[in-house]
C-alpha cells in the first residue's frame, strides 16, 4: 500500500509542476514573444489566462458549498 501512494503522490506531483510551468510560461513570459513566433501555437489565446483559473475557481466554491451543505442537513437529521 505505501508504494502504491508514494506513486499516486509522485504522479500528483509531477501533474501539478507540468501546468505551474505551462501556466506560467503562458502567462509571463509569452506576451513578450513576438507574436509570428511558433510557441504561440501551443498555447490558447490570453484571455483564457484569466478565464480558467476563474471559473475553476467558481466552480470548486460551488462545489465545496454544495458539500458543507450536504453535510451539514445530514447531521441534523441524526440529532433529530
């Protein structure tokens, strides 16, 4: 079992520094590339720069609302 989460973990981890570093190079240093450059074509337009991280951060709200909801009628209805 431990090996099994130490990969899992490393996965995770390796996830997560891919898109810190794709995000940044997307949001740092590609405005200043020249705009004819080939990088541009790995990368979508700059207004979704600001677009995903927003509705990602919408939606786990929702989320994380729904679920402390959730929880919360449940347990009221054990007192009860």
């Amino acid at each position: 079992m431990p090996e099994s989460n130490r990969a899992v973990g490393f996965i995770l981890a390796s996830i997560s520094v891919t898109v810190f570093t794709y995000y940044t190079f997307w949001v740092i240093i590609l405005p200043f590339v020249d705009e004819d450059h080939f990088v541009h074509n790995y990368f979508l337009p700059q207004e979704y720069a600001i677009l995903l991280p927003v509705y990602a951060g919408v939606s786990l709200i929702c989320l994380l609302s729904v679920f402390i909801g959730y929880v919360m009628l449940k347990s009221k209805k054990k007192k009860a």
